[in-house]
C-alpha cells in the first residue's frame, strides 16, 4: 500500500500505521485498521489506492473521508489523514572565522530547512542530527565558522537544547526564515 501511494502523482511524504490488536492503540487507531498519514497528492486517487491494496475486512482510520465504488458498485468508505504541519524553529550561534559571510549563514539556513522538510511524518526532530547539515559537509565554507549551540522548537519564542517530540499524524516542516543565526 505504502509503494503504491507513494507512486501517486504529487505526494511528497507519506507514513503508515497498522493497528492489528483487538484494541484502540495509543494513537487512537482502532483495532484492525490502518492509519495512512498522506502529504500531498489527490485524494480520490489515494482513496482508490488504499481501498484496492488493503486487506479485506480491515478498516481505515483518518480525518479525511472519501468513498469509493468497489468493482460490484458498492460505495466503501475510505479514510485517511493529511499531516497536521508542525513549523520548526531554530536558533544557531556560531563563532565566525576569516571567509565567513552572510551568503555562508544563508547556505547553513538552506541545509537545515531542507534536511527538517525531509524527515519522515511522525518522527521526531533529534537535535543532534542538525548539526550535521549545519556543518556543511564537504564544503569548504563549512570550516569558516563553529558551532557554539543550537536550539528548536515550535515557536522562535520556545526553544530549547531538547529534541522536539512529533506525534504519529504530524510532519514537521521549517523554511528559512525559521532559522536565525548568531554571529558571535
């Protein structure tokens, strides 16, 4: 199922969940049914392609609802969800050394918003791993300054030297002017 969405013209990400317990599990998915958590793409299309590569019998569990006629006419209702958009913040002091410019704080900005926008609907923003972006692996503008700390968070008002928890139905996203640098 998860191949098939993803093939679908348009989406960007996508994550699945299966609930295959005889209860609700913690992500309020109720027993024997998929989560599809679905950026981007047509919802007609994704409607269709769930109900033909999902096991019969199981449900489907979602905010967005679309029914769709299986092969004898009947209208099945399909659900499935769009990420709920967590914006991302982040505040970066570095120290700068000789050849530092404001176009390097620009390319530091780009490296991080992009390496965010690719994480995975669901899983959470490790603090950690920004700094490799940060750096700038392999090139040599990456070695005109260093990095004193790092902070993100949902708000520039909240941030914190913490990981930033995501839940099951979001997608964290960040753009550029999310991201502040220090020059100290």
């Amino acid at each position: 199922m998860h191949g098939a969405i993803s093939l679908i013209p348009g989406v960007v990400r996508l994550r699945g969940f299966e609930n295959d317990t005889h209860k609700t599990d913690v992500n309020g998915i109720p027993p024997h049914s998929v989560a599809m958590i679905v950026d981007g793409g047509d919802a007609t299309e994704i409607a269709k392609t769930i109900a033909l590569k999902k096991t019969p019998g199981s449900g489907t569990f979602g905010d967005t609802t679309i029914n769709v006629r299986n092969h004898y006419g009947l209208s099945t209702p399909v659900r499935f969800s769009r990420p709920v958009d967590v914006p991302v913040y982040v505040e970066l002091s570095i120290t700068a050394f000789e050849g530092y410019t404001t176009l390097v704080g620009d390319r530091i900005k780009t490296a991080i918003a992009k390496y965010i926008n690719t994480i995975v609907i669901g899983d959470n923003v490790y603090l950690a791993r920004l700094y490799s972006p940060a750096n700038l692996p392999g090139d040599e503008e990456g070695k005109t300054y260093d990095i004193n700390s790092l902070k993100i968070g949902r708000s520039a008002h909240a941030l914190a030297e913490s990981n930033l928890k995501i839940a099951f139905n979001e997608a964290p996203v960040c753009n550029i002017d999310n991201i502040n640098v220090v020059v100290t």
